[in-house]
C-alpha cells in the first residue's frame, strides 16, 4: 500500500492534524490566552471544510475495510459543514467564565466525534463501522455533561453513555448473527451471502434497533428529550443535526449494499417505524415548552421523515435522504442557534418567553420564523422541498398509504411550528425578553444558516448535483 492511497482518507487526516494542533495549542497557551483558541478552532476548521470539497480519488484501503466514493466524499462534507456552524455558534458561549478552561477539550472532543462518524460512513466492513461507532458516541457522552457544575448536565450525559451502551450491545449480538451466518463481516461478502431466512432477519433486527438508538427511532428515542434538555445547547444542536445526519448516512448505506437480498422485509419495518417516528414525534412536541424539549422531539419527527427515502430503496431515494439532511442542517441549526443566543444572553428556555419577542428583538424573530418555515415544508423555503423530494422518493415505490400519513403528520407539525411563529408575533407579553445586540459570531453562524435555507430551496442545481454525486456507494 503506496503513500499516496492514504490521500484518500483526506478527511480523517486533516480533522486528525486539526486535533493535534487544538491540542498543541492547549500545551502552549498561557492561561491568559486560552480564548484565542475559540478563533483558531474556527479557521482551522473552516479550511478543513474548504479542502474537503477538492475532487478526491475514490477506493478502498485496509483491504477494503475503508472505501471512498464520491457519494461517502459528499456525505463527510455535509457533516463538516454542520460542524463548522456549531463550531461558529459556540464561539459566545465558550467565551463565558465557567468554560474558559475547557475550551481545547470542546473543540477535541467535538473534532473525535467527527471523525469517528467519517469512519462510519466509509467502513466496507462492520468492524470499522462498529469502531467508529464507539469513536463517535463515547466523546458525545463527555460534551453532553460538560457544564459540570449542573446536575441535569451530568444526568444528560449518563443518560447518553447508558442508552449507547445498550444500544451498541444489541447493534454488535445482531452483527455477531449475521457473522454467524455468513462467515465474514465484509460487506460486500456478507451481501453475497446473505439470504432470508430466520437467523439473517433475526440478526437485522438486532442490527436495526441499535441504529434505531442512534437516529431516535420510536420506540428506541426515550433518551432523546431529556439529553437533549439536559446538553448544553450547542451540544445539543450538534447531537440533533450532525451525529443524526451521520447516523442516517450510513444506515442508508449498509442498508442499500449490504441487505438488498431482504429489502422486502426491511421496507415493511422501515414503514412501520417511520409511520411511529413521525406520529408519536410530532404528537409529543405539541406538549412541549421547553425549547429545547420541543426541538428534541421535532428532531425524533425529522428521523421518521429520513426514512421516507429509505423505503425507495434506490437512487433516488438515496439522493433524497442526502439532500433532506443538508437542509435539515441549516435548519434546524439555525433554531437551535436562535434558541442558544436567547439562553445566553437571558438564562430563558421556555416557548412562554418568547411572547412579544418581535417588539424586542425582531432580527432573531424573523430567523426563527424561517427556521420554523424550513422545519414545518412551508414553500418556497428549503425546507418544503426536502420533504416533498422525500415524498416523491416513497410515492415512486408505491407506498402511498405511507406519504398520505406523513402529508398528514406534516399538518400537524404545521400547528406547532406555528406555536413558536405566534408566540413571538402575536402574543402578548408583560414581561417580554430585554433588548440585546448578538455578537459577530452568532450572526455570521445564523447567517450562514438563513442562506443555506433559501439557497438550498431555491437552486434546483443543489438536487442535481447530490443526484449525480450519489450514484452509488
């Protein structure tokens, strides 16, 4: 194996050399100039970002237990594009007294993260997708209990680091059946191999529950709420957006390449679970005023959305599941963004505090409004052609009773997105939140977020390009 294959694992490179910088920095920074490291994270990463988008040779390494296409390629530049966001919106808030020493341990851990996920995506063999599975979660579990001086921060973070630990045993004894099975973890041996009968379906259901953890899955999201209430929220954001989106890209992978022989029995329980996912999501955040709790499980509702695309079982359905993810990241990273800059600045998390937030504030009330708009399917923002690309993904197949379902559950996350849009402007409010000016950061992190709704709505080329980029795994 030559020098020059291992440029195809460019992106784990780079965020590896981004950490030992992060970290060198750490060593040599006095402790009057740990800030300046919030900036330098951010450039860094914005450059990784930029260079992840130069063409890159696709194969495969590690004796095809690491493979590159164009499409994983993609999928790694949408993860970074979140991450660079979350990198943005967390510049105020690290800033803050009780974070100033651990900022090189936010910026490492979320960086693991990442990699761990790209090593998800490009894995042809269940072990290194087991592996960067492990990679991904455990440092998730130390970000979700980094305000240590909370109780409800810590309890997130245990909550988090028992669930994944549930989750990943029941993952690896399905894996262990299928292995049983095939006699290989290859992926695509395991797909020469596998056939329907009892132990395979039994191994995939195992297998599927485990990833059904990771993307809050019903019946498998009653961690989701309350980690998500207890992270801070940026932790939060990146749990909601980034790890989902990861989650959901390489499910659809192993799914499409790995058990195409089955697909008749993995669309059935996709059917049933995306029915579940979107309804009892959206029937739980109509309850909702906790901000953070609402978007939990809005986000539980967007995971039963992916899975329209999954159902199609093509490329289509393929490039439908990229494509909702980039826009379900501005999205909902703009909410949460919103969300996190009203918490900074004023301690408040309810939906009842944003009664007459127009009168106050109303730049933040417009993001917000689009925000909802993106998350709700309302046209012309990004948002509804997401959801109507996913529609016509599952319709293509000839699940109509399933888009007929969803377009319903669609209604019904209409009303409650437009709680918060009424909340703000035509609520009144004795009380309402004070006046208050965001810093640099935080607009450029919301800016980036509005354009990328508008953009993604707007230029059809966007659909295309993921089209052709997603030819195949």
């Amino acid at each position: 194996m030559s020098l020059e294959s291992f440029t195809i694992m460019r992106h784990e490179l780079l965020l590896t050399l981004s950490f030992l910088v992060i970290l060198l920095a750490e060593v040599f920074t006095g402790e009057e100039r740990k800030e300046r490291v919030r900036g330098l994270a951010v450039i860094i990463f914005a450059i990784v970002t930029a260079v992840g988008f130069l063409p890159l040779p696709e194969g495969s390494i590690f004796g095809d237990m690491y493979r590159a296409t164009r499409t994983t390629s993609l999928m790694k530049n949408i993860l970074n594009i979140g991450t660079l966001i979350v990198f943005i919106q967390s510049y105020s808030w690290l800033g803050r007294a009780e974070n100033r020493d651990r900022i090189h341990e936010y910026f490492m851990l979320l960086m693991t993260t990442l990699i761990g996920m790209n090593f998800m995506i490009s894995a042809g063999h269940f072990l290194m997708f087991y592996i960067g599975i492990e990679l991904a979660t455990i440092p998730l579990a130390a970000l979700a209990a980094y305000e240590r001086f909370k109780n409800r921060s810590a309890e997130a973070g245990i909550k988090l680091i028992l669930s994944s630990s549930l989750s990943s045993g029941i993952l690896l004894f399905g894996l262990s059946m299928i292995y049983g099975t095939t006699g290989s973890l290859y992926f695509s041996e395991v797909a020469a191999e596998v056939r329907d009968m009892p132990l395979v379906i039994l191994g995939f259901i195992f297998f599927f529950s485990g990833m059904g953890f990771k993307m809050s899955l019903v019946p498998f999201h009653l961690w989701t709420a309350d980690v998500y209430e207890g992270a801070p929220v940026n932790v939060t954001a990146y749990l909601s957006v980034v790890s989902k989106g990861a989650a959901a890209f390489i499910f659809i992978i192993v799914l499409f390449t790995v058990f195409p022989v089955i697909i008749a029995t993995w669309e059935k329980t996709i059917w049933i679970i995306a029915v579940l996912t979107i309804t009892i999501g959206n029937l739980f955040a109509l309850r909702q005023k906790n901000m953070k709790r609402f978007l939990a499980f809005s986000s539980i509702a967007q995971a039963g959305f992916f899975l329209l695309g999954f159902v199609g079982g093509n490329q289509l359905g393929m490039t439908t599941v990229i494509y909702y993810a980039l826009v379900y990241i501005f999205s909902n990273l703009a909410a949460f963004g919103i969300v996190g800059i009203i918490a900074d600045k004023t301690g408040r998390e309810s939906m009842d505090d944003y009664d007459g937030l127009y009168r106050t504030n109303p730049g933040l009330s417009i993001a917000m409004m689009l925000a909802m708009f993106s998350l709700a399917g309302i046209p012309p923002v990004a948002g509804f052609f997401g959801k109507f690309f996913l529609f016509v993904a599952a319709a293509e197949k000839g699940f109509y009773v399933l888009v007929t379902i969803a377009v319903l559950n669609t209604i019904i996350a209409l009303y409650y997105y437009l709680l918060v849009v009424k909340a703000m402007f035509i609520n009144r409010n004795e009380t309402p939140i004070e006046p208050f000016k965001s810093d640099s950061m935080s607009k450029l992190g919301l800016a980036i977020c509005l354009a990328g709704i508008i953009v993604t709505g707007f230029a059809s080329g966007i659909f295309e390009m993921i089209r052709n980029l997603s030819y195949g795994i």
